[in-house]
C-alpha cells in the first residue's frame, strides 16, 4: 500500500495536531460539514507551523478518503457495527489505523500510543478498548488486508479505491471496468493546486514574475492560458500578498472552460443563474474586461456576501448580486440577456478528487431526482435569453442524466433553441457539440458544457 512521508511530531506547548484532527473529523463526519471548509477553518484559527499544517491536512484528508475501509477494519475488530461505537472512538480508531496503514514515518508505537492517550482526554473509559483494538491489529495485520475483508469484487474495488458500493456499481454497469477504474484512479490522486491569474489586476507574463518573487514556483497548465498549476508555495495561501491582492484566484481549468463556452463580449449584458461561490461569475468579468453587466443571482444569502468580497478582492465590477431562486425568476428579465449561463446544481460526481467527503454524502437516489430541478432551472433561464442570444448549460458532474438527457428534453420542447457546437469556444481540443471533460482523459475536473441559440 501506498505510504505517507510525514513527521507528525509534536512539540510541548505546541497544539495536539491529532486531536485537532480527531475534532475536525468528528465535525465532518458526525455533523456532516464539507471537509473543505472545516480545514480552512481550522488552519485559520490555528497558527501552525508548515510541517504541522501538512500533517493536519493528511491525516484529515487521508482518513475521509480511506473511509470505508477503515471502517470495515474496525468492524471486523471490534465485531460490532460502528453505530453502536462512540462516535470519537471511531474517530480515533480511523485516524489511529490511517498512521498504521500509511503512514510511514509515524512508527506504530506512536500511532497506538497517541491514540489511547486521545481516547484518555475525549473518551474516558475507553481507551482500554482503543488500546486492544489497534493492538489486536498489529498481530495479525494479514488478517485485515483488502482481500481478506472484501466479500466480493465490487467491495474489493471499493476499498482499494475508495469509493461507494452503490457508485461503483452505478459506473461499472455503464462504463465498464477499464474507464470506471481509470475514474477511480484520478478521483484517488492528490488534486493538483491549479488557480487562474486574475487579468483585471494584472498581465500573466507580470504574474508569473510576481509569483516567483513571492518565493513560490508555479508552470502554465498549457491548456487554458491563464490556468497555472502551483508547485510550490511557503505559508498559508490565504495570507500571500499574491491571493489577498487578488493577482490569484483558485479554480480548476474545467470551470475555467465554462466561461471560454459562454464567450461574453464586452458591453454584454449576461445572466449567471446559480452563480456561489462565484467563479465562473468572476472570470466571465475577467474576459470582459469589466465592460458590460452581469447578474449574479443565488438563493443563499450568505453565499452573496462572499461573492461580493471576493468581486472586491478581484476587482471585479461590473457584476450585480440577487438574492434568486433560480426556478422562478422574475418577469421582467424576460428576453433581456445576451448570454444566459445555468451552472446547474448536481451530484458533483466530477469533483471527487477535490472534495473527498461528497462520495459519503451521495445517494443513488440523487442521480435521478436532480434532473428534474436542473430541468426547471433551464426553463426559467430559457426565458431570459434575447433571440439571437446562447444559454449555456453546465455542471460538473459526469453523470448523462444530469447533463445529456436533461439538455435533450429541454430541446425536444422547445424548437426557438438549437445546439451549437461548444469545443471551437474552447483553447484546448475536445470534441463536441456537447462536452463531457472525463478527468482520467482530460486531466481536470470532470465537467459537462452544452452551448444552445435561441432563433433571432
């Protein structure tokens, strides 16, 4: 298996980095937040050195992605489902196993010990258990391996690629093994930190100077001309003059692509439904330079607020934020947008890499019920387009219900609409007329862009 290069030591006075994880994790995985934003939280209210943050990171990180076979571990050992365990003694029994696991520069005397001196501070009474568990499993490691606790081919991929039953055997009856397998690898890999050099605030070949005065390294991703891949970087990427000026912005290249597919000219007037957290908002002004008018709407409020912050941090200012429920827009926006974009709400099965926790929080059920929301959504915006104009259907999910089925329904009803070819807009190659970007084949979130006219 594979292993993880990682200190973890702990100074005194320091904070208990494993107890921060074991904390972090239980609000993840107990309280159902997005893992994301409780680390982004946590390494914002900690100072921690560059070696602690890193290995807070891998632990969190590592023991959501490694979830379920973890569990099964822990299940086999302790010979009880995990409901019936403490919530923090399956949190520390995760992030114990995870150390034992993969982690090679933490020896298994520490990963045991630090573990049932957690279990002493969070879960008083328990550590015997902790302590008899990890160490039963230390016995007989052969016993817990992959083959050994699958009980059939498809748990077997799952534990090895970390992925739901029910999701592997949704791709696996459509795609086949060879690309379900391919999916799974790229879902597994570390993401790549890509951001998109902000234009409003600077040119790119001045950016990439900037970037290597800061200390940090960074290489252009060669396929959207503003997308880099950072390489290299020193403290907490929120802090650097380079992100707080706004000469930085953090998004992958297959949301980029959006905005290229949308083409907004200058002096434009555009439509962005379900706009949160921004980006595609934020980089449509880019490509206009900050010349014409876009309508930002989203129907959490709070989203708005931070869209508006990061619009400042941008310099970004021509765009209006409305609060909006995207299925039912107002009248007067009727026939009234030159470009119309419908970043659709969906399961997200294209971001796995990127966000670990969301394959746990998905249902089967989701692919089939979300449809008929997108569907909704793309009428109402239909309705604001202008004739002459293009309405611009995304999401970023690889699932042909959500993307393929929904734009052809949405067509069969209404004849004033027709497909464009969307890849000519696109500064890489792809094929269309409808773009699928598959992560394993493209290299970047998977994403599905369809670019439809309304008759003038």
């Amino acid at each position: 298996m594979d292993k993880v290069q990682k200190s973890g030591r702990i100074q005194q006075g320091q904070v208990n980095i494993r107890r921060l994880a074991v904390q972090a994790l239980l609000t993840i995985n107990r309280d159902g937040a997005y893992a994301n934003i409780v680390l982004q939280q946590v390494l914002a209210e900690h100072q921690l050195s560059d070696v602690d943050r890193r290995f807070f990171t891998e632990l969190v990180y590592g023991v959501v992605r490694r979830r379920n076979y973890l569990d099964a571990i822990i299940e086999a050992l302790a010979k009880r489902p995990l409901r019936k365990l403490s919530s923090i003694v399956v949190e520390i029994l995760r992030l114990g196993f995870y150390q034992l696991i993969y982690m090679d520069k933490v020896p298994d005397s520490a990963a045991v010990n630090e573990s049932v001196k957690l279990a002493k501070k969070m879960a008083r009474g328990l550590d015997g258990f902790v302590n008899g568990v990890l160490r039963n499993f230390l016995r007989n490691r052969e016993a817990f391996s992959i083959d050994e606790l699958a009980k059939s081919d498809v748990e077997r991929l799952a534990f090895i690629y970390n992925q739901p039953i029910w999701l592997l055997e949704h791709w696996l009856a459509i795609y086949g093994e060879e690309k379900t397998i391919g999916l799974c690898v790229w879902f597994n890999e570390r993401p790549r930190l890509t951001a998109r050099i902000n234009t409003l605030k600077n040119s790119i070949s001045d950016t990439m100077v900037a970037i290597e005065k800061e200390g940090w390294h960074a290489v252009p991703t060669g396929k959207v001309p503003e997308a880099i891949y950072i390489t290299k970087h020193r403290g907490s990427l929120e802090s650097s003059p380079l992100v707080k000026e706004g000469l930085l912005t953090f998004s992958d290249e297959a949301s980029m692509a959006v905005a290229y597919v949308v083409d907004p000219k200058e002096g434009e007037r555009v439509l962005d439904c379900c706009a949160a957290p921004g980006g595609k908002t934020m980089h449509m002004a880019a490509r206009m330079n900050n010349k014409g008018h876009i309508v930002a709407d989203d129907i959490h409020e709070h989203k708005l607020g931070l869209m508006e912050m990061n619009a400042k941090r941008l310099g970004v200012t021509n765009v209006a934020f409305q609060l909006q429920d995207a299925t039912r827009l107002p009248s007067e926006w009727g026939g009234s947008f030159d470009k119309v974009l419908v970043d659709a709400p969906c399961s997200g099965l294209g971001i796995l890499q990127r966000k670990l926790d969301m394959r746990w929080h998905k249902s089967a059920e989701s692919l089939t019920t979300l449809p008929i929301l997108q569907l909704q959504i793309l009428e109402q915006a239909a309705k604001a387009v202008k004739p002459g104009g293009v309405l611009v259907y995304s999401t970023c999910t690889i699932n042909e219900a959500e993307n393929e089925d929904v734009v052809t329904t949405f067509l069969a009803s209404h004849q004033e609409f027709s497909l464009e070819d969307a890849a000519p807009f696109l500064p890489f190659e792809v094929t269309g007329p409808m773009i699928t970007l598959w992560p394993q084949r493209d290299e970047m979130d998977g994403f599905f862009i369809a670019r439809l006219r309304k008759q003038g």
